[in-house]
C-alpha cells in the first residue's frame, strides 16, 4: 500500500516463519517507498549479524540498508521527524517497548512496516509480534515450504541442541515445518542429548 505524503500514520505487520519471504516482502515494500521518493529509515537488531551489519538481508540475498539497534528505545532515537515510512526487521528482538513505539510512530503520521516471527521454536507466540498484530492496520501472514514434505509451513524448526529462547541462525541451524512434521521438543531432546551424564559418588 502507498501513501500520499501528509498522510495519516499506517502499522503493517509481515509476520510468519523462517525462510517464508518475511524480509524480502519488508524490502520490497521499502524500496516502492524509495522510488516513490518518500523519506525512509530502516531499522534491524544489533543481535542479528548473519548476512551484515548494515544491511537487512532475505535469505534470498535481497538486500537494502539499515541501522543497526539494540532496543526499540533506540528506534525511536534514530528517527529523524522528516521521515514518512519507517522499516524495521527481527522485530521480535527489540522487546515489549516496540508496541508503543510503534502506536507513537503512527500517530506522528509515520507509515511504520514490520516484520518478525510470530511464533518461537517451540510453537508459542513470540512477543512482541502477538501485541503489534493486535494495533496492525494491515497484516501479512507469510507461509514457507516444509523441509520434510514440501506442504505449506507455519512453523520453525530449530535443529540444533539449545534452549535459549534466542538463537540468532539461518540454514543448518533452523528449517521450515508444516504443523505435522514440526517436532517441538526436538531441540530440547538435543540438548539434553549433549549433557555429560551425572555419576553419582557411592
């Protein structure tokens, strides 16, 4: 969707699985605002490092320039007043505060487009995605392929033995599950695979 400058402020959400084209489609629609020479800025976590540093970039090697934030605190200091679209990707690493912030945006006339995964590897909603859904004026449910069948996949599948609720990766590390090969506790069995076994002392 384009708008007209002095429009009035816009959130859309593209939200889904790894690898389902969630930051290729924030791309695509950054750089339609590019060429239709609105002021844009755009945002991604520090944390994730996979491709660049300056540069969100879609598994499909799309890419486009960004500043790199540590919190949704800092989006809302980097953003110039002139700026009409406001990107930002992986939001699910900003925190809580992005909701706000994103509400804050829009009232100041911004159109605010983000991405992120709306649910962690164990299948349960990664916050803060569920919240901007809610206050969303427009969403985009992304679909990937499954790895194991091929069907439509709704989840991601974390492969390797970790159990922190953050695990920045790609590829090797994560792959797309359609709901009926998706093994939640795979990563968690994996783990506990890889613990040195206890011997208790007689």
């Amino acid at each position: 969707m384009n708008f007209a400058k002095g429009s009035l402020g816009w959130i859309e959400v593209v939200c889904g699985p790894m690898f389902s084209g969630k930051s290729e489609e924030l791309i695509r629609r950054l750089r339609r605002a590019e060429i239709a020479r609105q002021r844009v800025q755009i945002f991604k976590p520090a944390i994730d490092e996979r491709y660049a540093e300056d540069h969100i970039v879609s598994h499909s090697d799309l890419k486009i320039r960004s500043d790199a934030v540590r919190n949704a605190a800092e989006v809302m200091q980097k953003v110039d007043l002139r700026t009409e679209v406001i990107g930002i990707d992986e939001v699910q690493f900003l925190g809580p505060e992005m909701v706000e912030i994103a509400v804050r945006l829009a009232d100041m006339g911004k159109r605010v487009v983000i991405a992120g995964l709306d649910t962690d590897y164990l299948g349960r909603p990664f916050h803060p995605v569920p919240e901007l859904l809610a206050i969303a004026d427009e969403i985009t449910k992304t679909l990937a392929i499954c790895m194991q069948c091929g069907n439509p996949a709704k989840h991601t599948q974390r492969l390797v033995a970790k159990e922190d609720l953050i695990v920045v990766g790609a590829a090797g590390m994560y792959e797309a599950r359609c709901r009926r090969c998706f093994e939640p506790e795979l990563a968690h069995r994996e783990a506990l695979k890889e613990r040195p076994e206890t011997v208790a002392k007689t």
